[in-house]
C-alpha cells in the first residue's frame, strides 16, 4: 500500500519531535552536572550564593 502524504507529514513532524526530546534531555543532564560540579567545588559558600554562581555560569553558555 502506497503511503500518502500525510504519512510522511505524521513521519516527518514524529522524527523532529524525538529530535527535540533527544536535545532537551541531553540539556538537562548537562544543567545537572554543572549544577553538582558547583556544589562540589564551592562548598563553603551558601546555597544563595551557589545558586548566584550557577545561574551566572549557565547564563553564558
């Protein structure tokens, strides 16, 4: 059976939506890290300070 065109539409948008989900993910895990990399490497500051830092860190990538 030959595949109409809403088909390769429906393929199309599901490829580019799991694209998405893929980089979303990976852009989380990245935050996660850093987020534990800075509590691990600046434990004397206070977590309002910490937080400070991460979002200053974060704003620049």
């Amino acid at each position: 059976m030959e595949k109409s065109y809403h088909d390769y539409i429906f393929e199309s948008k599901h490829k580019k939506q799991k694209k998405i989900f893929f980089y979303l993910y990976v852009i989380m895990i990245t935050f996660r890290a850093l987020e534990e990399f800075v509590k691990e490497k600046l434990p004397a500051f206070g977590d309002e300070k910490r937080d400070y830092i991460l979002s200053v860190k974060l704003s620049r990538l």
